[in-house]
C-alpha cells in the first residue's frame, strides 16, 4: 500500500506540488526518505518517529520508503515533517487516506508531537486555494493562511489535535486571520529643525516612491530625515499587504502569523554582505532589497558598503526584481524598493566647513565619491545637499507642521498616481499592455516609463525647451532625463494640477546631481 500526502517545495516565493509518497513493505527493516532531501529534511525521520512514540504509536518492523516527488527537485526546510508523518499515519491505518488526500499539509514536529511554525504558509496556502485544497499547517500559523481566501484551514497545535479532529473526537476552530499589530508613534518630522530644503525633498521622495540621496557633513540628521520617511508612506493595500507578506513569510518573518500593515524599512549596516542585500547563499533567500519590497531600503554610509554590493542593485533598482541565480537554484524576487541613501561629502565629512577644512579637498572628494560608480547615480531620482545645522535653528522651537501634515499631501498626490496607473478595460492601450515584459505593475510615478511616462508626464511647451537645454548643458543620460520627468510629475500631483509646467521641471532639475569626474 502506498499512502500519498500532497505538500509544496519553494523556489523563490514560487510554489511548487511535491507529492509524499509513503509505502511500507517487507523486508530489511529501514525507514529512507529519498527524492533529493536536504540535511533537514533527512532528519525528519527521527523527528517524526519520536512523535508517534510520543503518541504512544511504533512504527512497524518493516521497510519504509518516503518517496518526495517529483525526484529532481531539491527538497529543503522542515515543513516535510507533518506530511510524512501523515502518510505514515495513513498506511497504518490511523487516518483515512481520502480525507488527507483533500489537504496541502506542512508543518514541522517537536519529539513531543507538537507543530511548531514553519516559513512558507502563506504562498502555500495561495497555492491551495488555486488547486481547491484545504491547508494543514501548525497552529501557530494558521492566522497567516486564513489570509489566503475561501479555503479550509485545520491549525492544530500537536499532531494529536490533528487525529483527534478526524476521528471524530475533537473539532479544530478556524484559526482567525490576525493584523501586524500596531506599533508604537513613527518618529515625527516635527523633530527636525532647519532642513527645510531636506524635508521639501522627502516630502516628493515620498510622493512618488522616488530614489533620494541625501549627501552632508556627520550630524547634519541624514538619518533622521530617512528614519521620518515611513512616517510619510500610505498603509500597504491589500493586495501589496500580500505581496510583502508572502516574501517575509519565505523568510520565516511574519510574527505569530499576522499580515502586515506597515510598509518595510529596512536599513542594513554597511557590512552586508551581497548575498545579505540582494538575496542567495545555500537556498537563494530573498535580501534586504526583496525584504524591502513596497518599503523603504536606507543605506547609511553608502560609501562604505563593498562596491561589488552595490553595483549589484543597479539591475534590481531598474527592474523591480532580483534574480539570484546559483547552480542548483535560479529565482527570482520582487524588490521594488524606494532606496534612501545617505553618505558624508569626503572621508572626513568636512569638506564645506571652512572651521574644519579638508586637508587633502578636492581629491579627498573625487576619491571617497568615486567609490559610488556613475550608473548607480543615475538610478537616484534626486540628490540633496544637507548641510549642517546651525546653532540658530536649534534654538528655535519645534517646526508647526510635522508627519501627519506632509503625510496628508503625500496620501492624496500617491491617490492620484492609483487611478492614473490603475489598469481598465477598455482604457488606454499603453495601461491595458502594461508591463508586457514580465516587470512589476506600474503603482507610482517612480515606476513610470517608456511611452507611457511621455504621455502622463510630458510638460508644457515652456518646460520641455527648459529641459531640452538642461539635459545639454548638464550632459543627462537619457534615463537621467526620464527621471527629471518623473519628479516633476510628482511635483505637479502635490500641486494638484494635470499639467506639468516650467515649475515643476526647474525643480525637478534642482534634485538632480552633478557627480564628480572619474
């Protein structure tokens, strides 16, 4: 007899059938698990046999083959445990076979026979309301998979509850799908004095999801602009709430199970390594670029992380995606990200203060700029100059308008942009052909491009001869100068006008940075 237990692989948040096939027959007795398991997969074996000793059930002296199908496809993760554990059950007639049949199961077991959580529920449990399956998954992620849609749910806290429930003795309550819960105030713009330049800037940077730099002596409250940025942001929409959601739960970062609300910030030291930022290592998980998805990537110091790292986010930064291609693994992430970066002028932070001149100015410059190359530039929508804050404006009191007024403006400029993009029938050719090529969907102005970005954002007569003379003069490559467009696009939806004109342009060129000669 061969029992059958339908489970799921992951490449990427790709979800992939694997079909656990249990038989027990005569012979040597043995207990092989084959079908290209890793490490923790192999284990599982003296997981799940302590758990049905646990339970007070011996395996029979026979020869037991777990077969994970299809056989050339790498199987990683503990989540095998509770599907071998049910088809094992199965074939020892503990549990009928047709009712487990109806189930994606995953979950991985403790040698007491509790479920303990697992990384991957929530796109499992998409890929089970696709193939009209119900889910069996540990109870400590069952709020995660409630969010997938109309689907059966069984969440039980120990494989006991489990057999109890189809036996008839105990029934399992639909777990509830559970919020992100709120955390405590965001850090209030309010608190920055001076910088109204700076706050102007993140205040479009915000708008339109756009790149920043922020360039500046140490202390002149870089990172305090960048920690008041998600202050700013609109709450994830249900759909971007899945999206982010289902890249964390890979990762094994949803807490208690619970979808978050809250777009990402995530701000890794300088030291990370490439794998860390962009994803890979032995099973390709996703970076801190895809964990930032539909959020915020902050890069203090930028100078200071490796060159190789951050040349390998120019692709990403273009596309909304990174690609983690090894050997045995190629998959792909989301990762449309708004990257904040942040960086001192020279080595020494200096080079502006004629109190503390640099010594070695320019080249102390050209050299510590230089570390950042001329493409990763021109991915940056704008570049600011903060400069240091002077004894005068920290004597004044606290600013009137702090994150919820901005945060306001913001919501209703990102407003506009989600029924610009929103795809219709019957409407524009370019929005009914978005994104033909496989990208991510165009949701804000900093996604814009090609033919649809002249037609959302072409400027007045005025404007564009302004621009046709800028991009001459400050030599803009042609993505710098789609970039100018699609700030002053911003610009005009904070103004609240259809037209770009000459106004929105000029300022969008004020952000634009003239790098240093390499």
């Amino acid at each position: 007899m061969v029992a059958r237990v339908r489970t799921v692989a992951f490449q990427g948040i790709e979800v992939l059938d694997i079909d656990v096939q249990v038989q027990m027959s005569g012979g040597i007795v043995a207990f092989n698990v084959v079908g290209l398991p890793d490490k923790a997969v192999a284990e599982s074996r003296e997981r799940v046999r302590a758990s049905l000793h646990a339970l007070g059930l011996g395996l029979p002296p026979k020869r037991i083959t777990v077969n994970l199908a299809p056989a050339d496809v790498l199987k990683e993760g503990s989540h095998f445990d509770l599907p071998i554990a049910l088809g094992l059950l199965t074939v020892m007639g503990v549990l009928p076979g047709d009712e487990i049949a109806r189930y994606v199961a995953l979950g991985e077991l403790a040698l007491d026979g509790a479920l303990t959580a697992v990384a991957g529920v929530l796109p499992a449990a998409v890929a089970a309301v696709a193939q009209e399956r119900g889910i069996i998954c540990p109870a400590a992620c069952g709020g995660e998979a409630a969010w997938a849609g109309d689907l059966e749910v069984l969440a039980p806290p120990n494989l006991l509850a489990l057999i109890n429930h189809f036996k008839g003795t105990q029934v399992l309550a639909a777990p509830a799908a559970r919020l992100e819960e709120p955390g405590g105030e965001a850090p209030d713009l309010r608190d920055v004095k001076g910088q109204e330049t700076a706050k102007r800037a993140l205040e479009v940077a915000a708008a339109g999801a756009h790149n920043l730099l922020m360039v500046g002596p140490p202390g002149s409250g870089k990172s305090m602009l960048a920690a008041r940025l998600p202050g700013l942001l609109p709450a994830l929409a249900p759909a971007e709430a899945l999206e982010v959601s289902m890249i964390h739960s890979v990762s094994g970062l949803l807490e208690d199970g619970r979808l978050l609300r809250r777009r990402p910030f995530r701000d890794p030291h300088h030291s990370a390594s490439l794998p860390a930022l962009v994803g890979g290592g032995s099973r390709a998980r996703p970076g801190e670029i895809s964990l930032a998805h539909q959020g915020v990537l902050f890069l203090d110091e930028l100078p200071e992380f490796p060159r190789q790292t951050l040349e390998a986010l120019r692709q990403p930064l273009e596309t909304g995606r990174a690609t983690v291609a090894r050997a045995n693994h190629h998959v792909t992430y989301p990762a449309r990200v708004q990257l904040v970066a942040a960086m001192n002028p020279c080595r020494c932070g200096h080079l502006d203060d004629p109190a503390q001149a640099c010594a070695r100015a320019p080249k102390c410059a050209a050299d510590y700029q230089a570390k950042i190359s001329g493409p990763l530039f021109d991915r940056i929508d704008c570049h600011i100059e903060v400069p240091a804050v002077s004894p005068a404006d920290l004597s004044l009191p606290p600013p009137a308008e702090g994150s919820a007024e901005v945060a306001a403006r913001v919501a209703r400029a990102r407003a506009v942009q989600t029924d610009r993009y929103r795809p219709v029938t019957g409407g524009s050719a370019i929005l009914r052909t978005l994104r033909a090529d496989g990208r991510p969907p165009v949701r804000t102005n900093a996604d814009a491009d090609g033919e649809l970005l002249e037609q959302v954002a072409a400027p007045d007569q005025s404007g564009r001869d302004l621009l046709t003379r800028a991009a001459e003069r400050l030599h803009l490559s042609a993505r710098g100068y789609h970039r100018v467009l699609r700030v002053a696009r911003t610009l005009a939806d904070l103004d609240g006008t259809d037209a770009v004109r000459r106004l929105h342009v000029a300022e969008a060129l004020s952000y634009r940075r003239i790098a240093p000669n390499r």
